[in-house]
C-alpha cells in the first residue's frame, strides 16, 4: 500500500514533515488510475479526483485549511499553514448517477 502526497507546493511538504507524515510517493498531479486498492491519498483534490480515488477503493486523506481571505491566492509557508489549522481529514466521496 502506498501513500500519495498530491501537492507541488514546499509549504505543504515541509508541513507533512514536521507532522511526520510518512510518504511514499510526492507527486503534482495525481492520475487517478495509478492508484491501488488500499492506498492513500493526501492532497486538495478536486472533487471529481477524490471521487475516483475513493472508488479504486482508496483512503482519501483532505489537507482542509482555515485561510484567511487576506492569504487566499498567494503560496504559503509551513508556518502559515500551521497558523491556518492546517489537518488531514478523511473524506469518502462517491459520485451519483
């Protein structure tokens, strides 16, 4: 079983290491069909993506933020995500017919 880490942003790395988050594989972009049953996915997906990643069936681990509007759109540093709440949180996500 694998974990992923879907982010390009050094923040975000660095805050999983200081949380000592063990990753098996960092990558930008994530294509859905590379995951394997069991796996587990770390990221800001969009939805779309969660969806397909829980339907492999995969783990799907959120980087949920609380950002401040005056932060919003600009890259941020470990200690600013840190000071934005900065927690994995487990989403199942399916899509409807």
């Amino acid at each position: 079983m694998t974990t992923w880490f879907v982010t390009r942003h050094p923040g975000a790395i660095e805050w999983a290491r200081r949380q000592g988050i063990a990753v098996d594989r960092q990558v930008n972009h994530l294509d859905p069909d590379t995951v394997e049953p069991g796996d587990t996915v770390i990221g800001i997906l969009p939805v779309h993506l969660a969806a397909r990643v829980c339907g492999r069936p995969a783990r799907y681990l959120h980087l949920s933020l609380d950002v401040d509007a005056a932060l919003r759109g600009r890259e941020l540093s470990v200690d600013e995500l840190e000071h934005c709440g900065a927690r994995l949180e487990a989403f199942l996500v399916t899509q409807e017919s």
